[in-house]
C-alpha cells in the first residue's frame, strides 16, 4: 500500500522530470536551478513575470466590480438581478455576473502556483525545506481545486440564468444556443468540465489515484488549462459583444465622423462600462498567459 506521507517529503515526479530540476544537489529540497536558467535576460523575463502575476490578481476584484456595476445600468434589463418569471431581463444578468466572477476566480486559481512560488519553473522558494515547500505546495493545491470547484457551480448557474430568461412565458420566448458566442462558449464548458473531471480523477487522491499523476498528465493539464482560460477569455469577449449589440452603443451622426473621440461621450453609459470590462479581461487575458508562460533559457 503506498504510505500516504511518502509524496509530502519527497520530490514530486513531475518537478523531478522538469528539466532544469538538479537532484544530486539535494534530493528532497526544490532546487535553485530548477528552471535551468541564470541568465541576466532570463531573470529580466522572470521579473516581468511576476509583475503580469500580480497585475493579473488586482484585476480580478477590479473585473467583478465592474461587471456588477455594468448590471446595475438601467440599460440591462432594468438594472440588478432577479430570478423571478417574467423578468428576464434581470434574469439574465446573472449570466454575465457569474461568468466574470467564475473567471476572475479561475485567473487567481491558474495562478496561485506561481504567485506562492510553488510552481516546478520557479526557484523563489531555494531557501526553504522540503517540508515547508510540501505544506505551501499542498495548501495552493487545496486552493486551486476549490477555486476550479466553484467555478463549475457557478457556471451552471449562470447556464441555468440564460436558459430561464430565454424560455420565461411572460416576458416572451427567445431562441436557445443561436449565437457564435453560444457556440464557443458550449465548447468552453465541455473542455472545462473535462479538464475537472480529469483533474479529480488524476490529481485529488480520490479512488486510490496517484496525488501527484504522472509528469506527462501533469504537462497535459497545465497546457489544457491555459488554453481554457484562453479560450474563457475569447468566450466573455463575444458574450459582451452580443449583449452590446441589444444595448445598442452607436450614436446618431448627420455629417461624417471623422473624429469619434469628440463624441466620445454619446456613446451610452452601459457601453462605456462594458468597453471598461472587456479591455480588463483582455488585459487579464494577456497578464496571466504571459505569467504562465515558460521560456527556454536565453
Ligand atoms: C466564459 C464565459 C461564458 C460562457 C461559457 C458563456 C456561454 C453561453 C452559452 C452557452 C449561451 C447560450 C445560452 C442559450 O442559448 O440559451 C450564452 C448566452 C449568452 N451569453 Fe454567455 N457565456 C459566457 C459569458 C458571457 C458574458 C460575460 C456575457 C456578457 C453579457 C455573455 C452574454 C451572453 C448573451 C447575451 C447570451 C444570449 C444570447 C446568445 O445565446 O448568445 N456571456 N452564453
């Protein structure tokens, strides 16, 4: 039977499979070569990391701030939530509320690994034992699957939002799944329950599988996690796009408009507020790939 304190102590597979991991220099601890770079540049790209890192993390309360100040507009169905029939509109603001909160959780779970520098790339914790590393490891571990567990419930809520509000007999049906955003948007759940699902099975200890997995599942799930958030980040893009476009956000114009920013302030509150959010999730988009990415040694 595999003793249950054997992978607390011990190096875990993945990090000894990493390349720039050196075990002869100590067998238990992480090592300060772990990402096998040294260089000046390299370090240079380490400090950018860790600012996308932190940069990525403020911007997440920041997007739920103003996706919640976007529902309040009087331009969304009225303004704020409901989950009564025949207000749909309100009914359906809980779709863009817990999508964004969903995706402003996922960006401090994808990241809380290199934030505590307990990410296998990292040499931040050179210093400390084994067992601190181990117990630091466990508890980002423990935070990463909550995170990614009430991302799934939230995502069914907000599922279940906008297939009340479009099949409400009081305020009038509305067709189901018509959109491209639907579209990516279907793909993106399926791909993020599997990548859950998986994960469980793989990595929770659960049904006797093995806490660590295997390097190359290890590999697998990082890389299919970043295209989830990735592809999470082009979803909520076009759910803004589509809603935008039954605010309405042009202004009426009888002569060209030849500088826009001038009328700058017609285009409607609503709108401006959505703009606001979409370029955050851009720039969280952007931030937290880059913090994730993992350069070769230069
Ligand atoms: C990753 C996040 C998101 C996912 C996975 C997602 C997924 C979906 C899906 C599958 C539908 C189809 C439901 C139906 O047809 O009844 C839908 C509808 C809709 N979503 Fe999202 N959504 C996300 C975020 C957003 C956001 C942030 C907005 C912004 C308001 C939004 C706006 C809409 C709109 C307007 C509809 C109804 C029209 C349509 O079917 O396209 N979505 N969403």
């Amino acid at each position: 039977m595999e003793d249950p304190k054997a992978d607390e102590t011990s190096t875990p597979d993945w990090l000894q499979a990493n390349p720039g991991y050196n075990a002869t220099e100590d067998s238990s601890a992480p090592s300060t070569q772990n990402d096998g770079r040294d260089s000046t540049s390299s370090s240079f790209l380490q400090r950018l990391q860790k600012i996308a890192t932190i940069i990525s993390l403020l911007l997440s309360p920041i997007s739920i701030i103003l996706v919640s100040l976007w529902v309040s507009q009087k331009a969304m169905g009225g303004g704020g939530v409901s989950w009564k029939q025949g207000d749909s509109g309100r009914v359906f603001n809980w779709h863009p509320v817990l999508m964004i909160t969903a995706y402003a959780l996922m960006n401090v779970g994808v990241l809380v690994f290199r934030a505590s520098g307990t990410s296998a790339y990292q040499s931040s914790l050179a210093s400390s034992s084994a067992e601190a590393y181990s117990r630091k490891r466990g508890i980002m571990k423990s935070i990463h699957g909550t995170i990614w567990s009430l991302d799934f419930i939230f995502g069914i809520v907000a599922m279940l939002a906008v297939f009340k509000s479009h099949n409400d007999p009081i305020s009038g049906y509305i067709a189901n799944l018509y959109s491209f955003h639907s579209w990516v948007g279907i793909l993106v759940l399926s791909f993020f329950t599997l990548q859950f699902i998986i994960g469980i099975a793989s990595f929770s200890g659960l049904g006797g599988a093995s806490r660590l997995g295997t390097p190359l599942l290890m590999e697998i799930h990082k890389y299919t996690g970043t295209y989830i958030h990735i592809l999470a980040t082009a979803t909520i893009m076009l759910g803004i796009q589509e809603k935008e476009g039954f605010i309405g956000c042009s202004y009426t114009v009888n002569a060209p408009d030849l500088f826009p920013l001038l009328n700058y302030g017609l285009i409607p509150s609503a709108c401006k507020i959505s703009h606001g959010l979409g370029l955050v999730i851009l720039a969280m988009g952007f931030c937290t790939n880059f913090a994730l990415a993992r350069f070769p040694a230069i």
